[in-house]
C-alpha cells in the first residue's frame, strides 16, 4: 500500500462528509434548530413549520424553528431546505416578511437572500431628563 499525500487524505475526508450529507438532508439545519434545547425536531417538523404564509398561524414549536432558522442559518442552509423539501422561495419569503426577524433594523440580511423589500422606521429613543442635565442645560443658556 503507497503512502498517501495530504492533499488525498482531505480529499477522502470530505467525500465521506459528502456522503454523510446525502444520507440525512438537512443535517446542518437540524444541528442549529436542535442545539441546546430538550425537545428536537424532526423532519417532518421542519417541514411542517415552512408550510404556509403567515408566521402568525404557526404554533409555538413551529415558530421556535423559523425563529432559529431567520436567526442563525445562512444562505447555503436555505438552498439545502428549498431542494430537500421542495419549497418554494416566495413562502419562505412571505414567513419572513410576517415574524418578528423583518422588524429588525439591524439584520437585514435576509432581505438581500430573498429579495425582499421591506421598509423599517428606525427606532427614537426617549432620552430621560435628569435633574443633572436640566441644571447643565440651564447654565449653558446663561452663559
């Protein structure tokens, strides 16, 4: 038996993540939507969560999915979802356009992944008065 190169060893590495991948879908997705939580979630609930268009609808487990999914999975765990499960591109789009994640100012990059045009007020903030900065704003106006 020849000794082997590095470069062959890593390639023997990664054809059997390849294959690990083709004999459970969605495994990357289901290690996000399942880390550090008692309960986990099937296939079959991460399907059921993704069907329909209004997040609003969705049960408690179902919105914990799509919650982990808008919060923590990028755009190649999307790709997997939308060939594994056969889903359709705009329903994903109109889940995220009714949660919570599209309120968001400052992730927006869901936006860009689904062509989603949503637009955002940005947020005022009441700045509370002190008895400190009514006197410092008196003596300025004095002076």
């Amino acid at each position: 038996m020849a000794k082997q190169s590095i470069v062959q060893v890593r390639g023997i590495r990664l054809d059997t993540q390849q294959i690990r991948k083709a004999k459970e879908p969605l495994l990357h997705l289901r290690q996000i939507i399942n880390r550090n939580i008692e309960r986990h979630y099937s296939l079959t609930d991460i399907t059921k969560a993704f069907e329909g268009e209004d997040y609003h609808e969705k049960n408690e487990d179902q919105k914990l999915i799509l919650d982990r999914f808008f919060a923590e999975a990028d755009e190649s765990d999307l790709m997997e979802l939308l060939s594994s499960l056969r889903l359709d591109k705009q329903g994903i789009a109109k889940l995220y356009r009714t949660s919570s994640h599209s309120k968001n100012p400052l992730d927006t990059r869901w936006d860009t992944i689904l062509d989603v045009t949503i637009e955002r007020q940005a947020k005022k903030f009441a700045v509370k008065k002190t008895r400190a900065a009514e006197l410092i704003a008196k003596r300025r106006s004095v002076a």
